[in-house]
C-alpha cells in the first residue's frame, strides 16, 4: 500500500520511520518548514540514548493541490492533534480516492464525526500508543517502552481492506493488533488518558507527587470512575482489566508519570482539551452523568488556553 502520515510529529514520525526502515512505502504529509528541515536532516528518532536519522519522502499541501501526485494514496493516517484537524482534512482530501482508507490516530472520539462527514466510509478507527515528544531541533524523543497501535473497521467487520491495511503495518518494529472491537479499544484508551490528563493539569504534578499527598488517590480513583460512568453511559462495556490497569498506573508511588497535555502546559504550548477532557464533560451532561472532577479539569484547562 501506498501510505501517507499527515504529520511527522512525536506520533506519525515514530511510526512512519518504522515503516520506512520496514521497507514501506511512507510518504509524510508536511509543511513545508518542517519538508525542508527533513530533507536537510533525515527524520532523526531518539531511544534510550541512541538516535536514528531516516531519510524520508516529504509533500506539502500546495504540491498536492498542484497536482505534483500521482494518484491517490491506499492509506492515509492522521497523526495531528486535534486542533490541526480541519486544516489537515482540507489538505489531505485531494489526496483521498475512492479506495482510500483513512485510519486516524488522534485522542479521543470526536475526531470521528469530522472524519466521516468528510471522507464516509474510508474512515477506520485507531489507536495509538507511544511515549514520544518532538524535541525543540525537530527530533522524536521516546519517552518510554510502550509502542503499539491498534487499528480496525468502525463496524467490528474483518474486511479485505483492514486485512490489507494489517498486512501493511505489521512487523515493522512496533506491536499492532487488528481489532473487531476498535470503538471500545478507543475508549479503553480515553478512558486512562482523559483520567490522566484531568489528575495531572488539575494539580500541576506528576503522579508520585499526587500519590504522596493524603487524598491524591482518592482523586485519582475519582477520576477513573467518572471516565468509566460516562463510557457505561454510553453503552460502552468496560472490562475490569482496564479500570484496573487506569488505577495501578495513576496511583503508583513514585511514579513520575504525566499526561502530554500536562507537559504542553507546563511548555506553555497549545493543549488538545476539547477532545480528550471537555468532550467526555458534554457528553455526560447530555447523558446526566455527574462528573465534577472532569468538569473542574475542563474548567481549569479553559482558563489556560485563554491566558496563554
């Protein structure tokens, strides 16, 4: 298949330079700052002290409005944050053809709507997990070991075309699992990341901080909880194995664990609240599920988007 990543962030750039070390077919989707800086340095990646740099395929959106590419592409994954998501839409839609699909790999489930309204059928679900920070030079930092991605039709269905897609992003360095139950795989994710997001930029500390006060636990399991009702609400099933693994995480001692959006606001940069924390907030409020501690956490990281 012939792959585009939207992106060459913390997330698509971890995984598209995988793919390309695999022998894929990746081009990235890039401004073109960032074209220009990949074309003179290669997409570096550091782990654990060593560092990788891939030379990589780069379009801009201007070459593909131009018509500068030849055909459309087998698959198309979105790694951008939630505020770039039109923008990239606009972008990649010359690019989408009637065979396309499109696999997004963003937070949350919002996303979906958007996607689906613009591009119908080709859209699958996704889910990607990686420890990853775009450092200041352009490069991806691996924060930690955890590196798999989840992927599979909206429907539950095994098709020919995720069969496909599977055969094109496995093996290439990173754990993959086709699912026939990507939705809730979605939100198994969000349930720990809004947890996580809400505890951490509430209180401006990591979790072993918030575990060694007197009540950081009981507002982490608080957080979990109000996650886990809005999901049941929603007719999601949630196993126990994924509460269980939300509160060993965020109520380890010592742990110096914190949620991106914590270390975007610490950074001073943009955080993608709507979809991961104020987006669970509305949607309890239609469904009458109180969630106070979310609701706080989507007030308090309001505030920071308007101030900064």
């Amino acid at each position: 298949m012939r792959v585009l990543i939207v992106g060459a962030g913390a997330v698509g750039g971890f995984f598209g330079a995988s793919l390309i070390e695999a022998n894929r077919d990746v081009t990235f989707l890039v401004r073109p700052a960032r074209a220009e800086q990949l074309a003179r340095d290669g997409l570096v990646v550091r782990d654990a002290g060593r560092e990788s740099a891939t030379p990589v395929a780069t379009i801009t959106a201007g070459q593909i409005t131009a018509g500068q590419v030849s055909g459309a592409f087998d698959l198309v994954i979105l790694s951008v944050k939630e505020q770039a998501l039109d923008a990239a839409i606009t972008d990649v839609a010359p690019a989408v053809g009637p065979q396309t699909c499109v696999l997004p790999l963003l937070n949350g489930m919002r996303h979906l709507d958007r996607l689906t309204d613009a591009f119908g059928s080709a859209v699958l679900g996704g889910v990607a997990v990686v420890a990853s920070q775009l450092g200041a030079d352009g490069a991806v930092d691996l924060l930690g070991p955890d590196r798999f991605m989840r992927y599979g039709e909206l429907s539950g269905e095994m098709t020919d075309r995720i069969a496909e897609v599977d055969r094109t992003l496995a093996g290439a360095g990173f754990d993959t699992v086709c699912s026939d139950r990507i939705v809730t795989d979605m939100w198994d994710k969000w349930i720990f990341l809004a947890s996580a997001a809400a505890l951490t930029t509430m209180v401006r500390a990591n979790v072993g901080e918030v575990t060694a006060t007197e009540f950081g636990p009981t507002v982490a399991g608080a957080l979990i909880d109000e996650c886990v009702s809005v999901a049941i609400a929603s007719g999601i099933t949630v196993a126990s194995a994924v509460v269980a693994n939300a509160r060993s995480r965020l109520i380890a001692e010592g742990s110096p664990f914190t949620a991106s959006l914590y270390r975007d606001m610490s950074a001073g940069r943009d955080v993608e609240s709507d979809s991961v924390v104020t987006d669970l907030v509305r949607r309890a409020d239609r469904l009458a599920v109180s969630v106070p501690l979310l609701t706080a956490a989507s007030v308090t990281l309001s505030l920071y988007r308007r101030r900064r």
